[in-house]
C-alpha cells in the first residue's frame, strides 16, 4: 500500500485527492493547504486528514507513513517542494509546468536522481483517450504521412489562490501554463521541434486577457499551429492532423456525449450556461495518477517522463522568447536535455 | 452592359459566367480563350461567342472584361483590357509578383479604368455581418486574429509555378489577408511563415502557415494549406476567429450546410448560403453602371494581399521574418 500526500487543496489537489480516494493499492494520508478550510473541507470528502502545511503533515503523520509527496502548489513553489520531498526520500509527483525556468527543472531532475527518489510530472494530456486514440491512429497510417497539424486549448481566464495565474512572471501565462500539454502530445506524436514561433498578447495589452498563436516546425518537417486562449468562455480544446491521406478532428466543444443547461429556476442556479462534460471512468487524471503509482510500484519507465516535462518546458519558454522578441527560436539538439 | 470573359483557365470562370447570366441588363458578350476547346465548350453553354484571341473580344465595345486567365497571364490580360478602355475584375492572385500587380494598377490608373480585384469572400453574406459587428464595435478592439483558408491541391496549371506563381501560398493566403485587412483596417507589417511541400506528389508548396504582425499592434495567423483530402466532407474552408476588448467572434464562412450522407459518395456538406460570387460580380457590374471612380475592392488591395503570400515565402526561404516595406519596395 502507497501512502500519498497531497499539497495543495485547490483545482489540482482536489482532482487528485478524489482520484487517490477511490484509487486501489493506494491509501490517501492527508492534504496539507495554508487555507485551513480548503484543506478540512477537501479532507473531509477523501477521508483523509488535514493539515496546513507540508512539515505540519510529516511532522504529524511521521515521515516513515509517507511514501509519495503528490505536489498541486501554484507552479512558482513547485521547486522548493520537490526538493523538500526528495530532501526527504519520497518518490515525488509534481503537476506541470514541471517548474517556470529550464535551470530550475533541470536542477529538479538531477536532484531527485541524485537523493534516489522518483519524480513524476503531471503532463496529463497523454492520458486522454482522444488523445491516445489520434496518436494510435496516425501510428497507423490512418492519415498516411502527417503534414499540418492544429491543436488548440483554452477557454476563460483561470482563478487561482491569490490571483497567482494573472502574474505572468508565476504562471507563464497561457503559453507556459496550457499550452506546455499540447506541446508535450505533440512532441510525441512527432518527435523533437526545430523551430518556434509565436505571437501572444502579453504586453500588448493590460487586461486580464491572453491569447497565443504558436508555430512549430518539427524536425521531421510537420507544422503545427497551437492557439492558447484564456480569452474565450467556457473550456474546450481541439485537435486536428491532415496527412497525405486522411484528416483527424476532434474539437472537446463539438464532440461531447452530455451537456446539461440549467434554466436558471432553482435557488442558486445560474441560467444559460451550458455546462459540457465528457465521463470516463476512471478519468484522465486518475489514469495518470495510477500510472505513476503502478510505475513507483513496479520501478518501471512512466509513458511521460521527466525529461519530456524538460522538454516540453523548453518548447513553452521558447514560444514565449519569440513572442517576446519577435523572432523565431531554433532548438539546438546540443542543449537538449542533458547540460543545465 | 457588355461584359467578356477572358479565359476559363481558372474554374471560378464558370461561376462568374452563370452569375453574369443573372444579372439584368447585363449581356455576355463573348469569351476568349487560347484553348479553343474550352472555349467553345463554355461559350456554348452560356449561349455567347468565343474568340480565339482575347485582343478579338476587347474590340467588341465591352464595358467590363473578366480576367480568369493563368496567374502568369492577368498581367498581360489586364493591361490590354486597360488600353482599350475596359474595366477589369480580375481574378486573385492579382499576378504572381508585386512589380506586375504594380505595373497592372498603373495601366488601370493610367488608362482610367476599375481595376478590381476577384475577392468573393468579402461579398459572403456572413463575412460582411462580421464586419458590421466590428464596425459597430461589438468586439471592442481588436487584439488579434486566427484564420484559416484550407482545400484540396487543385492540380493543373496551379501546381506549375512557371503559370500560378506557386501552390497553396499564393492560391490561398490573399482572401483571408484581404479580410484581415478589411476587418482592422490595418496593414500587415511583417510576415513570418513556415512553407512546405508535405503532402502532394507533385513537387509544389502545399503547407502554409503564416504569421502576421499588422501596424496597429495586431497579430495573426492563417493556414492556407492545401490539406483537405478526397473524402473530407467539403472543398476546405474559410474561418476567421476575431479575438476583440470586449469579446470574440468566430466564423465559418461556408457553415451554412446540410450533411449529406450518400452511399456512394460518402458524407458532404452541402452549402445553402447566399452565392457570394453572383454577389461580387453583381458588386462590379454596378461599380461600372454608378462610374465610380474607384472599384469597392481595388487593385491596392489585391496588391496587398498578394506581397503578404509573396512575404511569405521570403520568409521561409531565410528562416525568419520579413517587412513588408522590404516585399513593397
Ligand atoms: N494538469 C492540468 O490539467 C492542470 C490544470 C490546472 C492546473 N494545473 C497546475 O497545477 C498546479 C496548481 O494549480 P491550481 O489551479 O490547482 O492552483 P490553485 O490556486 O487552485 O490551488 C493552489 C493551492 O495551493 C495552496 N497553497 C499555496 N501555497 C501553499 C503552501 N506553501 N503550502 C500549502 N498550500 C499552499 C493555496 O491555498 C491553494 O489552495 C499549477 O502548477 C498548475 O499549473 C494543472
């Protein structure tokens, strides 16, 4: 039996702390969030303990209960936790973006290798059946040889505790912060990137707006175009490959199996919003969780490693220097993943 | 009236004819084409003459001629049109290079004719909504734009350079710049573009995506790849999404469809909205009636349009990107 530790009881930690809840093989011991009653409330539902904090937790529980450190902090406190975690020789699993700098993700790695624990990042697209699905049938020959590709994701702009997505210099922005899953399924559906290009809004304008436009062109030759939008209303995502001889779309808004609209009568309620919902069992998120746990059990390679957060966080940062300056960014294959 | 056609090399001839046929008042007085075969097939189906030379057809006393010719050819087409004094709509690309685009807009200018350049999508009955919404400020400002323009590989003469000026660049940036341009009233200002030859056998740039910085502060993308296979359900597309201060707009120019589901033929869609062609035609025809001194869509904005493909595939040749003062020079 795993015990696992979650911190942070927000968006994330609470899509994690249910997948552990009904998670086999796994026991979840505690959430630990500075908001007491995020943490309570959370802990609660899990039936787990909570706690505000993440020496609290260990102190209380006592280190040896502990196996995993299950990190759901706002990315900016993603380092200094994994390294507290490996620091105390637990297996880690950190949401993405792994951290908000390459040297910071790559001295993550290295730590985690060097205190011989594990780590794990949450970059959760390869888990979505939509996604596998596109990626099986492009392996084979569905669409012949792929050639122009679009992904896009977004929808409004994220709340997070104490407005921490709307500093770009935390978040990334969406470029960093949702842009870094169709980043990485891209890269693994067509290998390594050569050049970036990309266009956002960030210092164009002062509202709580962004919006991205991204081209990559791999080393195999595909183009792809990925939009981020934190511009929009209402989340979806879309995925589209033409090849040589077929096309694959899949737009999350279009093809969904239940959407419910609430007519606004009941106490509370809130008219006109179609809310759409796409059940699985388990879900992605817990698909991936189980993953990692399976592979802590059995030390197997995971199907997303930390090196390919590494590298999906290059990509990210490199859209964001072009954005910035304007030009396009080739990725030498000499920085690539091994040199800090 | 009297209208002529030159050339039915490009299939948008037909649409353009069948849309003159409609027109009241508006007489088809003949069509020239070097193939005489085509020529003569058209000509009989549109009930009007054929002439072999295109000089032949200008001396009729047209009013108006349409230019449907080889992209390599509208410069030629177009500058005879200007020196027997009849107006123009000619087909888009406005010509293969910016000095020829330059060189037809003077004669038009020069000899006092409407140069105006075949750009239907402005005429889409959803399109001109869209930009009503923007003119009425309903998006705010605007910040920035996502647009597309896929279809198949029309082969032909459109995959020989040496005719077309290239593939799927120059076939299918120039009618969502033109719209982008429209929307913001703005010009592009720098290019950046990946181009490649992916998907058709025959050696043409097939794969495009551009990227667009506009002067006042707006940027863009459009895909005008050829990537639309046999069996997708339509042609390819038109879509423009407009991310605006207070709020966005998508659109999908031709998503006025049935889906059709044949045994045969497998799924299509089936378009049911206004025909923008008759539109554009009717658009021209009324520019000549009114004497305008200016066509609604000029032979600038073809020009345009055509330096941002042009910019294009500049900027993938040095892998990086590309002023269009530098294209424009
Ligand atoms: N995989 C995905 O699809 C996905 C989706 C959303 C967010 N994320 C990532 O997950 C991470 C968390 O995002 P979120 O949306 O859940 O954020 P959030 O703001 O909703 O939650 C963060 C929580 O951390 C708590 N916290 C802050 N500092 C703390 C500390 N020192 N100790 C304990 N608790 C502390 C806050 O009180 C808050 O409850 C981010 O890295 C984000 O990028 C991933």
């Amino acid at each position: 039996m795993l015990h696992v530790l979650v911190i942070g009881a927000g968006t994330m930690g609470s899509v994690h702390a249910e997948a552990y809840k009904n998670m086999p093989g796994v026991k979840l011991v505690g959430i630990a969030d500075l908001q007491a009653d995020k943490a309570a409330l959370l802990a609660a539902h899990c039936e787990c303990r909570a706690f505000t904090s993440y020496d609290q937790a260990l102190g209380q529980l006592g280190s040896e209960h502990i196996d995993v450190i299950d990190i759901c902090l706002p990315t900016p406190l993603h380092k200094s936790y994994v390294l507290r975690a490996a620091d105390d020789g637990k297996d880690v699993i950190c949401e993405k973006p792994l951290a908000g700098s390459l040297a910071d993700a790559r001295l993550m790695i290295d730590y985690c290798k060097q205190k011989g624990v594990r780590l794990f990042v949450g970059q959760v697209l390869r888990f979505f059946p939509e996604y596998q699905n596109a990626k099986a049938l492009l392996d084979r020959g569905a669409i012949g040889s792929p050639a122009v590709i679009r992904a896009a994701r977004g929808g409004s702009y994220p709340v997070g505790w104490n407005d921490w997505y709307s500093d770009t210099s935390a978040s990334g922005g969406v470029i960093v912060d949702a842009l870094i899953h169709d980043f990485d399924y891209l890269r693994w559906c067509f290998g390594e990137v050569e050049r970036v290009f990309a266009k956002s809004l960030h210092g164009r304008v002062q509202a709580q707006l962004d919006y991205a436009l991204v081209t990559l062109r791999f080393q195999s030759g595909v183009i792809a175009h990925i939009e981020g939008t934190w511009a929009h209303e209402g989340f979806f995502m879309q995925l589209e490959m033409a090849g040589t001889s077929g096309v694959i779309d899949y737009d999350s808004s279009k093809d969904t199996p239940l959407i419910m609209r609430d007519r606004g009568q009941r106490p509370g309620s809130r008219a006109g919003v179609p809310v759409p919902e796409s059940p699985l069992e388990p879900s992605p998120y817990a698909r991936e969780l189980a993953h990692f746990v399976s592979c802590i059990q059995d030390g197997s390679e995971p199907l997303v490693t930390a090196e390919d957060a590494w590298e999906a966080l290059r990509i990210s940062l490199a859209a964001l220097e072009s954005a910035r300056t304007g030009r396009p960014v080739t990725l030498n294959d000499a920085a690539r993943s091994t040199s800090g | 009236m009297k209208i002529g056609i030159i050339s039915f090399a490009h299939m948008h001839a037909a649409g353009y004819a069948s849309a003159l046929m409609q027109i009241e008042g508006v007489e088809l007085v003949g069509i020239a084409d070097p193939v005489a075969e085509r020529g003569q097939k058209y000509a009989a189906q549109f009930g009007t003459s054929y002439f072999q030379s295109y000089e032949d057809l200008l001396a009729q006393g047209l009013d108006g001629v349409v230019v449907t010719s080889e992209n390599a050819y509208h410069k030629e087409h177009v500058l005879a049109a200007a020196k027997a004094g009849v107006h123009v709509l000619c087909e888009k690309p406005l010509s293969t290079n910016v000095k020829d685009a330059q060189a037809m807009i003077e004669a038009c200018r020069a000899h006092g004719v409407l140069l105006q350049t075949a750009f239907p999508v402005r005429f889409n009955s959803s399109v001109r909504r869209a930009k009503q919404l923007v003119d009425e400020g309903k998006l705010g400002r605007i910040l920035a734009m996502k647009g597309t323009n896929r279809g198949r590989n029309p082969g032909g003469w459109f995959v020989e350079p040496s005719l077309s000026g290239g593939g799927a660049v120059i076939d299918h940036t120039v009618h969502v710049a033109d719209i982008m341009r429209w929307m913001t009233g703005a010009e592009v200002k720098e290019v950046y573009a990946e181009v490649d030859h992916l998907i058709a056998e025959t050696p043409i740039d097939d794969c495009g995506m551009l990227s667009l910085e506009f002067d006042n502060g707006v940027f863009a993308t459009l895909d005008c790849s050829w990537s639309r296979n046999k069996t997708y359900p339509v042609w390819g597309d038109v879509t423009l999404e407009i991310i605006g201060s207070a709020g966005t707009l998508t659109l999908n120019a031709i998503n006025q469809k049935l889906n059709v589901y044949r045994d045969e033929q497998g799924y299509s869609h089936h378009f049911w909205g206004d025909d923008m062609d008759l539109a554009l035609v009717r658009d021209f025809v009324s520019s000549i009636a009114s004497g305008a001194s200016e066509a609604s869509v000029t032979g600038e904005d073809g020009l345009q349009a055509l330096a941002v493909a042009v910019a294009a595939y500049r900027s993938d040749e040095r892998k990086d990107t590309v002023s269009m003062t530098d294209v424009l020079a």
